[in-house]
C-alpha cells in the first residue's frame, strides 16, 4: 500500500473536514458553569496536582540515593574546575619508503 501524497487529505479524514465546516458557523461557546467545562476543569486540576506529586516524589527520591551514597548530612560540592587542557600530541612523522612499505607510496606514516 503507498503513503498518500502529503499534500492531499487522508479519505477518512474528509467527513470531519465537512462537519469541521458545518459546525463552525454554528457554533456557540458553552458557558462557564456548564457541567461539561466544569469537569474539564477539575480533570485539568487533577492532572496537574498528580503531576506536581510524581515531580515530588521523584526529587525525594533523588535526594534519598544521595544522602545513600555521600552521607544524609552532604550538601553538593561546588562545580569542579575543568581539568587542564592537555598538550596535542605532535603529528606523526614522515619518513623515506622503505622496500617494506607499500608500492607506490613515497612516505609512510609512522606515530
């Protein structure tokens, strides 16, 4: 079966394109206090305060492997300075072909 065309439509999305249509100039807003927004609202409430949980939960768990490994009364060290930059190495170093080497080549490349 091919991919359809990203420019055209899905089939089976057309019908919601129609009814898209039909609807939007019809529609009308529900108010407020009506029953359907306002359990929208207290779901969106709780999903929120679920997630704050799980976030405190995961922070203490966090800090309890950390006082597990450093001790309960370790605090975090300051940031550690980058160790120094070490010198390049030098480049390796051309000398004259040898009969050992491969033909053709004028230099082999020893480190």
């Amino acid at each position: 079966m091919d991919a359809p065309d990203a420019g055209q439509p899905l089939h089976v999305l057309s019908g919601v394109r129609m009814m898209a249509e039909t609807l939007r100039d019809t529609r009308v807003p529900l108010s407020a206090d009506h029953p359907a927004i306002v359990a929208e609202r207290a779901a969106l409430t709780r999903v929120g305060q679920w997630i704050e949980t799980e976030r405190e939960k995961r922070d203490a768990s966090y800090e309890q492997v950390f006082g597990q490994l450093y001790g309960k009364d370790a605090e975090p060290s300051e940031p550690r300075a980058a160790p120094p930059a070490l010198a390049p190495a030098d480049p390796p170093k051309a000398v004259p072909a040898t009969s050992s080497s491969r033909k053709g080549n004028r230099h082999a490349m020893v480190h």
